[in-house]
C-alpha cells in the first residue's frame, strides 16, 4: 500500500547514520531519550509483547515549521475505522491464543500499538519506540543501551512506503515485521528487508494478473492512474511491463496523490477528458481514489470502465464517496473472501475506555457505519495469520531442546493451519501464495452497490488456467451488459495487415490489404504469408485457394480450331491420296514420280496428325512425342519435297544430248537421299532424348493466378538442333527449286515448290519470335499453328495444282500435252 510522505532512499540512509550517531557517542556513557513520545494508544501488559502499527487516523493538518524552534507534534485528522478494525482483529488473535491450552500454554501475550496517521515520520518514531522501550533512563552504565528490544515482532503497516521505511530502520535489529496489507513488489527483495514478512500476495502478481484481465477483454489501449508512492509507482511499473509482453498500450500513465495541489489534480482530469481510451487501471489506495473520485465527480467524468488493484475495490469507504456512480460497473482483484469467526462480535463488542460519553454499554449491532461494516475481513485474517504466525514461532524457539533459531528464522520456517483451515508459510521472499478473487461492482435497484466475485486469479495453477471469468454474469460501465471497447485502432479483419502510425504506440496502426498472392487469415496480423508457388489469394485475401491449371485443351475453342484444322488436313492429304492413286497411271502423276509424291503425302499425314500432340495435359510420353515427331515428320516431307525438285532438275538435265545423269539419281537413289535425311534427324532426336529430354513443367511465372502446364525443352540446344536441321534442309529445298522454276512446264513443278517453301520459310522464321513472346498456351497454339500453314502450304501448293487437272481438266491429262511444250520450244 501507499504512505501519505515520501520519503527517497538517501533520506532513510540519512536518518540511520543519525540514529547511530545518536546513541553511539563515546562523550555520552547514559542512554537517554531524546524526545518524549506518547504513550501507545492501545497497549496491554503480558509475558512477551507485540508491536503493532497502525493509522488511527488518516491524514494530519498541514503546517510551514520555520526549522528555529522545535516542531510541534503532527495533528491528526480523519479518523480511520478500518484501521482501528485492523488493531482489533490483532487483539482478537492475542486474547484467542492467551486463551488456548495448545499454542503457548502459560504465557501471555500483551502488546502496544501506535497511531502513525500514515505519517512516515511518526511510524519511524513507533518503530523505534517499540524496539527500544519508552521509559525515560538515566544511568551510568551502557547495560540498558543494550538491553533487548521491547517487543518480539512488529505487526503492521497497512501502507508499502511506511513500510519500507519502518523495515530500514529495525532491520540492523532483525525484528520481524509483519505486514498485512503492504503488497509492494519492492519488499520481496531479502538483500535489503531481510526482516520483513507479509500475509498478503505481492503486488508482482497482482500487476502481472491486472494485465492479463485488461488483455482478457480485449482492451488494448488503456489510460493509468497510480498512487505516487511506492505502492503505486511499483505496482504499476510492473503492470506496465507486462501489458507491454501483451501487446496492450498507456495512452497515459499519471501519478496521484490525495494532497496534491488543485492545479496539478486539473491536469489530470484534462489529461482523462482528452483521451481516446475507455479504460482506466487505477493502481491507488482506497484514500488516494476516494479523494480522486471527489474531484470526478466534480468534473462530470462518467463512462469509464475502470479497473482496479485490491487497496480499493472492495473498500465500503469508496463506494459511500463515488455518489455520482462514476464507479460502477468496476472490476478488479481483492483478496479473497475469508472468515475468521469470532472476530465479527469481538469488533461489534468494543467498549470505551475512560469516555464520559459512552456508558460503557452501547450496543453496535445496529449500527451501520465504516466500523461495522465487514466487508474487510480478508485483511482481518491476513491480521489474524500474522499474529498467529509469530505466536507459532515463539511456541516452537520456547520449545526446543537444542540450539534454538532467532525469531525471525523461525517465523519465514513455520507452516501451520488456522482454525478456518488456512495454509500459512512464507516463501523464500516471505511472501504468501498468490490468489485472487475478482470482484465486480454491480447496483441494484435501491442504489447500493454489490461486490460480486465474477472469477479467480490463482498463480499456483499453469499459466494457461490462472485466469477465470465469468463472462456472462458481469456489469459494466453505466450499468451496461456489454463488454467495452477501448482500441487505438480497429482490429485489422483477416487478408489486411497491420502498418504502424508513425510516432504513436504499437497499439495505433492503419490496416493495409494483403499484396497480391500473400494473404493474412488471422485478426490483426502483422504481416501478410505469401502463398505457395500453386496457390493464390482469394478476392478477400485471406485464404491461399489452388491456381488453375492452365495448357491447350480439347474442350476450349482455340483447342477445338486447331483439332479441327489438324483433321481437315489429315483427311484433305487422304483424299489427294486417294485421287493420286486412283488416277496413278495417269501422265500427271507419273510425270511427277509417284513414288516421292505419296511418300509426301504420308509424311503430310504425319505431319497433320503430329499437331495434336501439343494438345491435351502435358505428360511424359506427349512430351518427348510432340517434339521428336514434328522433326522426324517435317524432315521426312522436306526430304520428299528435296527428292521431288533434285528429280525436276535430273529430269531436264537428261533432255540434254549426251546426257545420263537420271542413272546417277534414279528411284534407288531417291528413296536413299530420303532415308539419309531422315535418318540425320531421327540421330538428332535420339540424343536429345537420351541426354536431356523434354518434361512436363508447371510454370509459376507466367501468369500470377495460374499455373501453365507446358513442356519444358530439357535441352535447349536438342530443340534448336531439330528446328535447325528442319530449316537447313527447307532453305536448301527453297534454293533448288528456285533454280529450277523456268525450267519448261510440262517437267515442271519447281515453281509451286519454291512457292511452297517461300510460305514454309515465312511462316518458320516469323514463328520463333511469336513462339518466344507468347505467354503460356499460346506459345503452344503458335507451334500448331506454324505445323499447319507450312503442311497446308505444301500440301495446297504441290498437290492441288495436279488435282485441280485430274479432276476438273482431264483433257490436259495427256502423256501428249505433257511433251507438247517441249516440241514447241
């Protein structure tokens, strides 16, 4: 808890020198009191005393010593029904163990309990005064300088920099101190308050479980409000630290002080007033938040969700202050419920002492004010454990046979049960296990506020199972059912990603769409997955859906075209077939060697049905075929169309007198220069095939929503060899022809042969750039495209000049007119 001074480090370095100092001066052999303290104000004799330091009062008058004359004593004000029900709850115990036959059986335990006002000076003042007695001496003799300290143990105080500054002082003397409700963080550390114990959670866990109760409930960006003093300022450093692992942002982080000045309380209210966020964690002392909500309610502040540490929440005290309402709906930890039976009537039961206003013998069990009420009895049994943990500690040094252990080192060792059934021991920071109840702040209809237990925070389950909350049951914010939002920025929805607002908190960033193949199927991603090389993003970017696959189908128009051109051809190069051999003895067709001119026609065939091919899904076997087949096809028929034109120029060359050539190049040698040229690019396939041959291929880089199924070459150089050789042997055909297209017409073909070639040429050379810049099926397309025109060009250009005679000029069909010309010249 809090203290109302504060008090820094070097201070208490300060004040322990002067102590020394003080009683230590060798001109000085007398030990005496420098300064008279009043009397305990609460105090009753016994075999061993305990001390016992509380704040009867809240708050003391202000004043300016000028530091000339001696100050006078603190005025205190504000009196402090809890605390003086904290004082009783330790009587309560003292008298319940003086009254057992098992726990120090024939000795009384007295105590003397001081008023501190939450003064940290005063407390010093009463630690020092319990640990060195306060009787005035004067003697000659250093033996009562070093007597034993008044009291074994010191129960107390309620607030962490009292605390902390009590601890510094009585350390060097190892009295225990035992605090029931100073949950700073701060004093777990033994290296600097070994001496110190407390019977209440530390606020380590109790931060650490604020943060995940914020993050529970989605709340990311949230203001602050701490106590200024170590309570506070601890405990919501620690809290700021793990809200920050938890991704949850301070819009604002301000201290409080129930005395500062107005001025500087009006920034505060600025600061809540020109906020965004809806939430504010509270880490304050029930005095500290109710002065803070006074000044609220002042201000009109209504509508936020607070949420606050167990000093307040489940203080009676706060909620008669917040008349406006301003808390309700507030969530937060408290200690959990405990019962300590007997203490209930032993409080209500109190009589005065030495008062001509009270008889003595009022009744106050119907009476309702801040000292009847209970609803502190969690901090009555941390008071009651506290007392009972000294007394088991005393029991077992009075009873041990051996060397026995200092108080101190016996109480961090003791465990033991209440009579309700409480475990109490300490660990090794002589803090007890951490368990929470989270309480909720629900009106009723008359206006009274309910604390309602909602759910259980218990750091001794896995971490996974620590938090439980009953969502369903709990009240928020101006009475509301649902939960509040309090965001930088809007959750980013799945297939965006976050992108940070420059200059603000990680909790304010704009939420950007997913790139084209990444997607984001998560809320508030921060960063967006790309997809896997035969996946794409969907429309809404948050899911990778499988590409289409895309290749030259049957079932699509241009596959159907294309089919449909390969089978016209195919059945037009039969059909010439079935003319040529009907009419096979006819001077047309023998004048043009039969033989080579159905061995065109079947490599025409070939070269028709090769087309189809390229058509379909690619596989293994339709991969390696297409290639190899178009070049083997396409040689065979330029190897014809070669034969054909060598024979035209054989032919005339034998015309001439003295000639005979035609016997160095008959049907013999035809049918060889064929099969030799074939054979050159059957070799040429072969290797490819046996080196590097062609394979199925998913191409990624085509297309970014599609996977292009195509034929990878395998060896680049293998399908250059193959077009090359096709196109050596078609520049070579296109030469021959053109030397011989004026030779007389009736021997004749050469001119549509060259005519032929020309297209077959063009149509090759203007192929490979298309080829090369088509993307995907079309690339494909091009290629059947180009095995069509240049077997059509053959086809229409060799062979439908001839058909065109035998079919519809048949009188021109004559051995005679095929000689005729020839006469003439």
């Amino acid at each position: 808890m809090t203290s109302t001074q504060r008090w820094p480090d070097w201070g208490w370095a300060l004040l322990q020198l002067l102590l020394i100092v003080t009683f230590s001066q060798a001109e000085e052999l007398v030990c005496r009191q420098r300064e008279d303290l009043k009397n305990p104000q609460l105090s009753n004799d016994g075999d061993i005393i305990l001390g016992g330091i509380f704040s009867f009062h809240s708050s003391w008058k202000n004043r300016q010593d000028s530091y000339i004359y001696k100050p006078l004593p603190l005025e205190c004000t504000s009196l402090n029904f809890r605390e003086f029900q904290f004082a009783q709850a330790m009587i309560f115990a003292i008298e319940e163990i003086n009254n057992s036959t098992d726990l120090l059986p024939g000795i009384s335990l007295g105590y003397k309990m001081y008023d501190t006002c939450g003064s940290v000076a005063r407390s010093v003042r009463a630690a020092l005064a319990l640990a060195n007695g306060n009787e005035a001496i004067s003697a000659p003799s250093e033996e009562q300088c070093t007597k034993p300290a008044q009291v074994q143990a010191i129960i107390g105080e309620t607030t962490s920099s009292v605390s902390r500054a009590i601890i510094t002082v009585i350390g060097p003397f190892y009295i225990p101190l035992i605090s029931h409700f100073a949950t700073c963080a701060c004093l777990s550390d033994k290296t600097k308050y070994p001496s110190f114990l407390r019977t209440i959670p530390s606020d380590y866990y109790q931060s650490r479980a604020l943060a995940q109760m914020v993050k529970h409930f989605g709340w990311t960006w949230v203001g602050a409000i701490r106590g200024n003093d170590d309570y506070g300022n601890n405990g919501m450093a620690t809290f700021t630290e793990t809200a920050q692992q938890l991704g949850i942002c301070l819009e604002y982080s301000v201290p409080f002080f129930r005395t500062d000045p107005p001025d500087k309380i009006r920034k505060i209210i600025d600061i809540i007033k020109a906020s965004t966020s809806k939430v504010i964690v509270a880490f304050l002392t029930h005095m500290d938040m109710d002065v803070l909500t006074h000044e609220l309610s002042n201000h009109n502040l209504t509508g936020y969700q607070w949420v606050g540490s167990e000093s307040w929440i489940l203080d009676s005290q706060t909620v008669e202050t917040d008349r406006h309402h301003i808390l309700d709906g507030a969530i937060g930890l408290s200690i959990p419920k405990a019962h300590v039976s007997g203490v209930r009537e032993f409080i209500l039961n109190v009589k005065p002492l030495n008062s001509s206003e009270c008889t003595g013998h009022e009744d106050l069990t119907g009476v309702k004010n801040g000292f009847t009420d209970m609803s502190l009895m969690p901090i009555f049994n941390n008071v009651y454990k506290a007392v009972y943990a000294v007394a088991h500690a005393l029991h077992s040094i009075l009873g041990c046979n051996q060397t026995c252990q200092k108080i101190l080192q016996e109480i961090k060792t003791i465990n033991f049960k209440t009579k309700e059934g409480d475990e109490v021991y300490f660990n090794q920071n002589g803090d007890p296990a951490a368990k929470y109840e989270i309480i909720n702040w629900q009106p009723t209809e008359n206006g009274i506020v309910d604390f309602v237990t909602v759910g259980l925070y218990d750091t001794s389950l896995p971490a996974d199972k620590q938090l439980k909350l009953q969502n369903n049951s709990l009240v928020w914010a101006q009475n509301s059912k649902q939960v509040p939002v309090s965001v930088c920025s809007e959750k980013c929805p799945p297939g965006t990603r976050k992108v940070l607002q420059k200059g603000k908190p990680v909790c304010c960033y704009d939420c950007i769409r997913c790139a084209e193949g990444e997607i984001s199927n998560s809320t508030d991603s921060v960063t967006c997955v790309r997809c896997q090389p035969e996946f794409w993003s969907n429309e809404r970017r948050d899911s990778c859906v499988k590409k289409e696959a895309e290749f030259l189908s049957y079932e699509e128009i241009m596959g159907v075209l294309l089919t449909a051109a390969s089978l016209f051809g195919t059945c037009m190069t039969v059909g010439v077939a079935v003319i040529f051999f009907r009419h096979r003895k006819s001077p047309i067709v023998r004048a043009n060697n039969s033989e080579l001119s159905f061995l065109l026609l079947f490599s025409l065939t070939l070269c028709f049905l090769c087309s189809l091919t390229f058509i379909g899904q690619p596989s293994d076997w339709s991969c390696m075929l297409r290639h190899t087949a178009f070049g083997i096809t396409f040689v065979l028929c330029i190897s014809c169309v070669l034969g054909k034109t060598m024979v035209v120029l054989m032919a005339f060359r034998a015309t001439l007198p003295g000639s005979n050539v035609m016997k160095w190049f008959g049907p013999v040698q035809q049918r060889l220069s064929v099969l030799a040229f074939t054979l050159i690019q059957v070799v040429i396939c072969v290797l490819w095939l046996s080196i590097s041959p062609p394979f199925p291929f998913k191409n990624f880089r085509g297309f970014k929503d599609k996977i292009i199924l195509e034929c990878a070459l395998g060896s680049a150089l293998g399908f250059w060899a193959v077009l090359g050789y096709i196109g050596l042997l078609a520049i070579l055909c296109f030469i021959l022809a053109f030397l011989a297209r004026k030779l007389p017409d009736n021997f004749n073909e050469a001119k549509f042969i060259t005519f032929s070639m020309l297209i077959f040429c063009a149509v090759w050379i203007s192929f490979i750039p298309a080829y090369v810049s088509s993307p995907g099926k079309f690339s494909v397309a091009v290629e059947i495209f180009a095995i069509l025109a240049s077997s059509f060009a053959l086809l229409i250009c060799i062979f439908i000049p001839k058909c065109y005679i035998i079919l519809l000029k048949p009188e021109k069909n004559t051995k005679k007119n095929m000689m005729g010309k020839v006469a003439q010249k």
